[in-house]
C-alpha cells in the first residue's frame, strides 16, 4: 500500500506539473492570428490529453495494474470514459458552487428565519457546516466520484465502505490543514530574501501533499480484489 501510494503520488504530481505547464503556455499564448490560435487549441487538447491519460492510468495501478507502457496504453483507450467523468465531476462542482453563492447571498435571510422560527440568534454555525460541506463536495466528493466513474465496475461498489473515510480523512490532513499555511510567513522572513524562497518550498510540498491526496483518493475507490477461490477443506483451488 505504502509503494503504491508513493508511485501514484509521484506520478500524479509529474501530471499535475505537465497540466499546468500546458495552461501557462495556454493563457501565455496570444490570439493574434491563426497559427496562434492553433497553438492554443493544440495546448488545450494537450492538457485535456494529460490529464486522462494520467488520470486514467493512476486508477488502473490503483486496481492492480502494474505501473508499464502496457498499462499507459490502456489508459489512452479509456479516454472518453474520462471525459464522461469528468463532465459529472464539473457539474458537481458547479453545482455545489452555485448553492455556496446562495448561501452567502441568503445569509442574512437564514439568519432572519432562524430568529423567527426557532428563536436561535445565531445561525452563524450553520453557514459554518454548510461551507464545510461544500469544501468537501468539491474537493473529495467530486474527485473520488471521478475515480469511480473511470475506473468502471460501478460506482456504489467503488464508494462503499471504507472509501468515504478515506477520502474525507485525506482532504482533512493533505488539502484543508496545508493549504491553512499557504500564506503564512514567520516575521524573521518578512522582506528579506529567504521570504520568496520559502514560499516557493511551502507552496510546493502543499503541492505534493495535494497529489498525495489525490493518489489516497484513488487507492480508495481501487476495485475490491475478489476472493480466492478454495475447495471445501478451505485449500486454494
């Protein structure tokens, strides 16, 4: 499990990097004419590309796969299930965003009913749950449906039992808690020289962490391996 988990966090953090340097050159790239936008439109398949291939390969390792040319080749011909899956995880995403701008647009008024109906003066730790669950459905819930969905074999089967813990545990501990320290400079650093570079370090590990998340994402929702077959005296048959 610990080699598994270092592979895919290894792996998915080279296809983050290789996404991300496709969108730099994506929105570095101007539209001044037709050889330019054909530049665009060749990095925005080429991103799109990565990340199926990526996405797809990691979840056929996290199966039981071996890490192979075999098995990056298999995952080239999974790419339009990626795309379906992807298309589900997006309009998750959205969706629960939108419920996220109405809860903050409507705040005043949940507040206002709270008062009136149940005579509760402070509502304030209902948003609070509410932008905790909408945190958890974008940043676990959609991924993990993602894996699901790619990987086949049924997604009820995928995300039963133990896989919701896991996620929700590894969105805790490796997206919500680093991403806390984003920001966060010690006063010593403050304007000198050390301040960039430790950001550039800090802002990297959260990005391993992220990938580590991601890869505990996909071991979780791995399709259960089947029984062994046995006789009836319990032998291997």
């Amino acid at each position: 499990m610990i080699r598994h988990l270092a592979l895919l966090t290894a792996w998915l953090s080279g296809v983050g990097v290789a996404v991300g340097a496709l969108f730099w050159l994506l929105v570095n790239t101007p539209d001044a004419n037709a050889l330019m936008l054909a530049v665009s439109a060749a990095s925005l398949v080429a991103m799109f590309v990565t990340a199926a291939v990526g996405v797809n390969t990691a979840v056929l390792v996290g199966d039981g796969a071996p890490f192979s040319l075999a098995t990056i080749g298999r995952a080239v011909t999974h790419t339009p299930r990626f795309a379906l899956a992807l298309a589900v995880g997006a309009a998750v995403w959205a969706l629960v965003g939108r419920l996220d701008l109405w809860v903050a647009a409507s705040s005043g008024e949940i507040a206002a009913w709270f008062i009136a109906r149940l005579g509760v003066s402070d509502a304030e730790w209902l948003l609070t749950l509410l932008r905790w669950l909408g945190s958890w459905a974008r940043f676990a819930l959609a991924p993990v449906l993602v894996v699901a969905l790619v990987g086949g074999g049924g997604v009820r089967r995928r995300l039963s039992g133990r896989t919701v813990p896991l996620v929700t545990g590894a969105w805790l501990a490796l997206i919500v808690l680093p991403w806390r320290y984003a920001t966060w400079t010690p006063d010593w650093q403050a304007g000198t020289w050390m301040e960039p570079v430790l950001a550039a370090a800090r802002l990297g590990i959260i990005f391993v962490l992220s990938a580590s998340a991601a890869a505990v994402m996909v071991l979780a929702a791995a399709r259960p391996s089947p029984a062994p077959m046995t006789d009836a005296e319990g032998r291997p048959g």
